[in-house]
C-alpha cells in the first residue's frame, strides 16, 4: 500500500479488465496457495508437495504449445523434463509418501491446476496489466474468498509467535508480492514454457537459504540436483537456438 501511494499505479479501465485481473488473483492466490497450504495442514509433506506443484512447467509447456502456438524446440522440451528431475532430486530426502491422504493429494493438485491456470491466463488476458494495481486487486479479491473459508473451517484461530510472523512476512513480501510480479513482467517478454521453466528454481533457493541462514548443509544428492535443475532451466531459456515462436 505505501508503494501505491507513493507511485499510484494505472488502474484497469474497463470492467473486463478488472474482471480478468481478479480471475487471475483468485487463481494464483486463492486456489493454488489455499490448496497448497491446506494440503499441508492436512499433512502432505513439504517434498510431496513441492515435487507436485514443480510439475507447473511441464503442464504450461504442454497447454502453451497446444494452444497458445508455443512451439518448443527438442532441446527445449529435454529442458523442461531434466530440470524436473533436478527439483526430484533436490526435494528426495523430504518426500514421505506415508503422509499422503485422497485429501492432501487433492489439495496439491488444485494447487498446481491453479498456478498453471493463473499464468496462462495472465499471459492471455492481462498481459500489460499494471503491476502494482493487479496485486492491490488480486491480492484483494483473495482475500474476500479465503477470509470467510477461514473463518468458517479454522475459526480464524491464531496463535501469535515473532517466528510466524517473520515466516508470514517473507512469504508475503517475497513470494506472494515479489515473486509474482516479477513472474508477470517476465511474461510480457516471453514466451509462458521459458518463463514458468523458472519455477524449478524456487527449491534450490531453498536449499540456499537454508545454509545461509540455519546452517543445514545439503547433501551431495541435492547438490546433484541443484545443478541439474538449473541446467534443466538453461536449456529451456537460454539458448538462442531454441527460441520459441513467442520471443
């Protein structure tokens, strides 16, 4: 908020505007991270979930070359599937399949069907979007869906500890705000398959900020997949060879 006052964004101008910036937030927001999280509360293991919803590329690659004429090159499709077995292999050691129920499963795919949706559909319909009035927007039409399901499933119940505050905040600040405009302005220069490639990035962030800031060293088979991951994703996107027919 103090940005948008500071720096007051371009609003939508039309109803179809607004309408599609709202479809859009109540994808990205609502549906993938409320299934995502409640998956989780529901017990889904973080490797679980994140091996799931890192499935994101090869679904956008998949839809965008179908239908939004998103050729990939072989090298760029052999991209999308070894930076996916590099996040399998960042994420092994946390996978715990006996936690997995029909609900948390369930949960985990809306999650990833809602990220794919939202993405694609920002591509489409909201390309040129302002940034800052698409978060005010998106982030409010989230909130007036899963304010009332929380209230209603939970009972808003909240326990205050400066460690979930701080969770909460860099979860906020950097993924839900962040981290999504950076993903939107990435697409109005690129095709959807290269841009979300990226997606595979985030567990090896993960694994970095878990050194830097607890001092948990990674092993040699995240190492391994680590490097693997973003070769996967220098292959999708960096290649000048491999461009796809969006660039």
């Amino acid at each position: 908020m103090p940005l948008v006052l500071v720096a007051p964004p371009a609003w939508p101008k039309t109803p179809k505007e607004l309408w599609h910036l709202v479809v859009a937030g109540l994808l990205m927001h609502a549906v993938q991270l409320g299934g995502s999280h409640y998956a989780q509360y529901l017990g889904m293991s973080a490797g679980v979930a994140a091996l799931i919803i890192s499935c994101q590329p090869l679904l956008t690659a998949v839809v965008a070359s179908r239908f939004l004429n998103e050729r990939l090159a072989r090298g760029q499709w052999a991209g999308v599937f070894i930076g996916l077995a590099g996040v399998t292999l960042v994420v092994w050691h946390k996978i715990d399949l006996r936690e997995v129920t029909a609900g948390s499963l369930a949960g985990t795919l809306v999650a990833l069907a809602g990220v794919t949706s939202a993405t694609l559909y920002q591509k489409v319909f909201s390309p040129r979007s302002d940034l800052k009035a698409a978060a005010v927007i998106q982030f409010a039409a989230s909130l007036a869906v899963l304010a009332p399901l929380a209230l209603a499933v939970e009972g808003f119940k909240f326990t205050w500890a400066w460690e979930m505050a701080t969770a909460i905040a860099f979860l906020v600040i950097f993924a839900s705000i962040l981290g999504v405009m950076v993903l939107y302005w990435l697409l109005r220069h690129g095709g959807a398959a290269r841009v979300t490639s990226m997606m595979y990035l985030p567990p090896v962030f993960a694994v970095a900020l878990e050194l830097a800031l607890f001092g948990v060293a990674p092993g040699w088979l995240t190492v391994l997949g680590m490097a693997v991951a973003c070769g996967g994703v220098a292959m999708t996107v960096w290649s000048p060879r491999w461009r796809s027919s969006t660039s």
